[in-house]
C-alpha cells in the first residue's frame, strides 16, 4: 500500500547540463499501463511544489513520459545567501551548438526548441510555475523507462513514488477498466465492486478530472489537504481529500461523525464515502471526502487511517456505520476508545428490501419500529423481539437472527451510554450531496458540482448564524429554562429545547420513587401520543443528584439530543431548581461556538514558543474565522479586509525594528 503527494521531494539530480540517462524502452503494458491513447498530466502555469527539487523531479518525469530529455538552462540565486529563488528548465534540444564545437564529430541533436518552464520561489516559500511552452519543433522519442546514473541512491525508492504518482492519473481512453463482480458484506447479501478491486474504476476524462480538481484547490485553498493510495503497479487504488471549510469544520464538529459508504455499497458510478458532522445549527457539514476501489478491509482501514492523519489524530467520541462487519473490524482497529454504532435508520431503509415479501409484512413492521423506538429497557426490547418472532413465525429469517445478534450496535436502549450530539438513533444526517448526485452521476461532473455544494452549504451556515445572533427567538412560556437558553442556543437549536419545555405539561405527575444516600429516583409520568387522535401514559424513571447537580432520565434525551427532555426539566422544577446546570448546556449548540472555540484552543502555549507549527496553525484557524465572518455581508468584508491590512502592517513593523 502506498501513499502519495504530488508535494513531496522525491530524488535529487545533477543539475549541470543534462541528466545522464539510460534509456530503455518498455511496452506499455510492461509498464502497468492500459493500451490505447494516455492522457498525461501536463506542466501548466500556477502549478505549486514544495521545493526545487520537487518541480525538477515532476517536469523530469512528464519529459521522459512524453519523450525527450530535461536540463537546466538558467538558474537564479540570492547575493548574500546563494539560496536559488528561480530557475529554467528546458528540452534538451534547446539552442544550437557553440561556434567553436560545430566540427566535433559528436552527433548534432539540438534544433532550437522552444519547450520549456519558468519557476520562482514565491513568498509562500513553495516553486510556482511562472511560464510554460509546451510545443516542440522536432519529433518526440518512443515513451521510454529511464534509470538516472547519478541519482542518490536512498533516493531510489522515492523516484518510484514520484512516477507512480504520475502513472496513476493515466487512464485507458476507452474508459474501460472492467465491470463488477461481488465482495461479501452484510451477512445474507452482497454488493457490487470492480473486476479489479485493487483499483479504482476510472472512466474516460476521470483522471484529468481529478488533477484539475487538486490543482485548483491547491491554488485557492492554503490548507487543502489529499492523500493517495497506489497500488503495486502504480495505479491509483484510493483517495481522500479535506479542503480548508473542511479540516476547519473537523476542529469544531468531529465529536461525532457519521462514515456514508452508501454511494459505495448501492453501486453508484461515483465510489464515493464521505465523512459527516453535524454542525450547531443541526446542519451536515463534510468533514472528508474519499473515493475507494471497493467494499475492502484494505480500502476502509487505508481511508479511516488516512482521515485520522488529515485531523491530526483527533478521535471522534462517536463514529456511526452502515451495518458491516468489515467496518466494524476496522472501526474496532482505527478508533478502539470511539463508540461505534450502525445506523438505525439505514437499517429501517432495509426493511422492506428484507421483510417485504412476508405475509404480515405491515404487522410485522409496526412491532419492529415499536420495540427498537419506543422501548426503555434492554429487557422490554428482548421481550418485544421475541413476541414478533413467535407470533409471526419468524424463527429460521437469517436477516433477523443477524439483526439481533447485532442489536448492541444499533438498538437505542443500548447505546445509552455515548454521546451522539444530535445524530439520535434513527436520525442520520442528511447528506452533504443528496441534491447532486444520482446513481448515474459521474466522478466528472461531482467534482465540478462539489464546490458549489459546499458553498451552499457554507451560506446556509452563515445565514444561520446571523440569524441567530442578531434576532431573539419567541417564547411559548414563563418557564426560566426557556429564557435561559434562548440567550446561548443558536434557533434551531432552541426550538428543539423549547418542544421539550412546551411537552412538560404534558407530564402530569412527578412523584418520589426510591432514595439511596444522595441519590434519588423520580418517576414522571407523561400522556404519549400512541395513535393519530389517541394518548397513552407511560412513566419515565428519572435519576437526580441534588449535590452533584446530576439528572438522568432513562430516555437519555441528553446523551442523545444534546439537551434535557421533558422528564429530566420536570424534575429540576419539582426540587425548586431554577436555571440548567452548566455541565447541561453543551457548547456545541451556543451562537458564538465557533469564536469560543478558537478562543478556548488557540491560545499560545507559553512553554512551547518555538513551534512554528503549531503558530501556523493557530494563526490559519484564527484567521480562517474572519474570513467566514467576512463574507456575510459587504460591510463585514470591507472590516475584515481592513483588519487584514493593519495586521499585515504590523507584522511588517516588526521586521523593521528587526
């Protein structure tokens, strides 16, 4: 398994007039690639590399894929420093031989060639391609496999990375990688993947396509970040990728997080995952983006791995999964302390795939939904179980015996010691991209649509947030719960709270049950809507800690909602209790989240003042907020660009006192 940046340095060459090569020519299908026409990615103005070295070893390798040779044919360095700033590099048949070697018996290969690169170093500190010519005026050689004589040779390996890195975006320009054929996945059913599941299916236009997309971000997003997995024959097997909303997003939202491999397991064109959060207006918001070669240990263990680098090793508290039992093995291996759970939901969305067929279906159903929504207790779950399976035959459906030996990971009234921060059982977020592809959308058009998705996405959240910090929700009550969390809570948020305190008058009753030492246990009984036009009592056993401010309610409402139910604000009133306790009020859901959590996480850590790392990253993070708060409005930019510019002149002060 191999992992790839087209930013990385990858072997050093002689720069002193041309690179000694060995040329040896390969077929191209002893070279991994498909027959027919290639589509290699071309230098193009704009282009970014790390170092020298990097933007040397790329157009080094796009020569010898096009067939012809590199050398340096002039090069800039600083007075002072001799650090080199600028360079150009060019065909080896540029210019004419010298006067004076014109009658050496040495063979004649120059013709004046016009192709070439320009590059500097600019203030990023990364080479950009400042100038291109593509064009050459004599014929190209065959495409050949070159081994560089004075290359280091520690640096062999990386010269293999670098070319497979390039061989990956060449693809068959009949498009034609292969069909499908199955891969185990749920038990009792299977799902469809390529012929060639140690690659990804790329159709004709895909892989020039997926340079574009990383060439722009990496031009108009600073802290856009990819990986690539390769597999041994240099084709590109997996990939994933954060752009800068993203990574920023991760920071605040990452607590729980929502793994959608459905794109991939229902055989859409695009083999797309993506990584889900829910932000403090109960919007989705991405967190990660994957494309996979198929349904694979190899494939989910590379990406979840991969999306646990890009976020620095932050580990979600909660991870939610189709039901899988590849991803739950590796889910167990990536992220052993997360709590991992199938989606219920996902789960419903089978039902009539699985049971439709059965005589009592609608029956069947209605116990089903009953006992996995509105049970308590395990021991009620278990109960209600059993009664569907005896009363409607159901003791040899493999699908159901499966489910239930599962239902640990998917049942609510076991789940009720995690935290799901809104993503309640049943309540997946919706996704980041239902409005933009279909089952036959190609890898092509998504990433031309994917921008504009987020962007949408990223207005929807600045429209919320304006609306809520500078507009006060309507109150239904004189209860204080209400008002107090109107003033912290973003509206939609507040309108989940608010339901809660508007249904505490539906909970007539709230009685002493049971006193162990400080603890005691309340039961609250409430009228639940059990029909259309018909309500039915239930009781609700609620667990309250006066000293230690604890409240609990077996509906753990909190643990999944993020807020206090009904039950749990009945019982605070009934003990004279007139404001939430703090360790209720989550951060989360609060107008200014974002601006507290850059302030709570930002701050310069005294005993480690030389990271530079860690400065840059405080600094993106902080400045990354302005910016979003900076195209709210035309004034909100206008304040945010000035702010920038007296920012940028006081550092510059700072040089100059230097």
């Amino acid at each position: 398994m191999e992992e790839v940046s087209p930013n990385r340095k990858h072997l050093t060459n002689d720069e002193d007039g041309e690179t000694n090569l060995q040329e040896k020519v390969e077929h191209d299908s002893e070279n991994g690639f498909p027959e027919g026409k290639k589509d290699f990615v071309a230098p193009a103005v704009g282009m970014e590399f790390e170092s020298y070295d990097d933007a040397y070893n790329y157009y080094n390798c796009y020569a010898r894929e096009s067939g012809f040779r590199v050398r340096v044919k002039n090069s800039w360095f600083k007075r002072n420093s001799r650090e080199k700033y600028g360079a150009v590099l060019c065909c080896s048949s540029q210019g004419f031989k010298r006067i004076k070697d014109v009658n050496r018996l040495r063979k004649e290969t120059r013709t004046g060639c016009p192709a070439m690169v320009r590059m500097r170093l600019v203030d990023s500190r990364r080479w950009r391609i400042l100038e291109v010519t593509l064009d050459h005026n004599h014929l190209l050689g065959v495409k050949v496999h070159k081994s560089i004589k004075k290359m280091v040779q520690s640096d062999s390996d990386a010269e293999g990375r670098t070319i497979k890195l390039y061989k990956a975006l060449v693809i068959d320009s009949r498009g034609n990688n292969g069909n499908s054929h199955s891969h185990g996945r749920e038990i009792g059913s299977s799902s469809s993947v390529h012929d060639h599941p140690d690659q990804l299916n790329l159709k004709k236009g895909d892989a020039q396509a997926i340079y574009n997309y990383l060439f722009r971000m990496q031009l108009t997003n600073p802290n856009f970040f990819y990986l690539m997995d390769l597999n041994d024959e240099g084709r590109l097997r997996n990939m994933i990728w954060l752009d800068a909303r993203c990574r920023a997003a991760v920071g605040c939202f990452s607590d729980v997080i929502y793994f959608d491999t459905s794109y991939l397991s229902n055989k859409y064109e695009i083999p797309l995952v993506t990584f889900t959060g829910m932000n403090h207006h109960y919007q989705s918001v991405l967190l990660g983006c994957g494309l996979l070669s198929g349904e694979t240990s190899e494939s989910y263990l590379w990406v979840l791995k991969s999306w646990l680098v890009s976020t620095s090793g932050r580990v979600p508290q909660t991870i939610i999964t189709d039901r899988c039992k590849i991803l739950q093995r590796v889910v167990s291996e990536v992220f052993p302390k997360s709590h991992h759970r199938f989606s219920l939901s996902n789960i419903m969305k089978k039902v009539p795939e699985k049971l439709g067929g059965l005589k009592n279906y609608d029956a069947i159903r209605k116990v089903m939904v009953k006992a996995a929504y509105e049970t308590l207790k395990p021991f009620d779950f278990e109960n209600a179980w059993a009664f569907m399976i005896q009363r409607f035959g159901l003791g040899e459906h493999e699908w159901l015996r499966a489910l239930y030996d599962d239902r640990a990971w998917w049942a609510p009234v076991y789940l009720k010691d995690a935290s799901f921060a809104g993503m309640a059982p049943g309540d997946t977020p919706q996704p980041v991209f239902y409005k933009y592809i279909h089952k036959q959308t190609p890898l092509k058009e998504f990433l031309d649509k994917y921008e504009l998705a987020l962007q949408k996405k990223h207005k929807e959240e600045a429209n919320a947030d304006v609306e809520s910090r500078n507009s006060s929700p309507t109150l239904k009550t004189r209860c204080f719960f209400e008002l107090q969390l109107s003033k912290l809570y973003t509206h939609e948020i507040f309108k989940k709270f608010q339901l809660e305190v508007e249904e505490m008058y539906s909970c007539f009753s709230t009685t002493q049950l049971h006193v162990d030492g400080a603890i005691t246990i309340f039961l609250v009984k409430e009228r639940v809507l059990a029909g259309e036009n018909r309500r039915e009592i239930k009781d609700f056993e609620v667990l309250y800690n006066r000293g230690a401010a604890d409240v609990r309610c077996i509906c753990s409402c909190f643990n999944f909602n993020g807020y206090l139910c009904r039950h749990a604000l009945c019982v605070l009133n009934f003990n004279g209790v007139e404001e939430i306790p703090s360790k209720y009020i989550l951060s989360r859901w609060k107008k200014d989240y974002k601006r507290l959590y850059v302030s709570d996480h930002d701050g310069i850590n005294s005993n480690d003042g030389t990271d530079t790392v860690e400065w840059f990253n405080q600094l993106y993070r902080s400045a990354l907020q302005v910016v979003e708060e900076g195209v709210i409005s035309l004034d909100h930019y206008k304040v945010a660009l000035q702010t920038f510019e007296e920012s940028l002149s006081r550092v510059h002060n700072i040089e100059d006192k230097t």
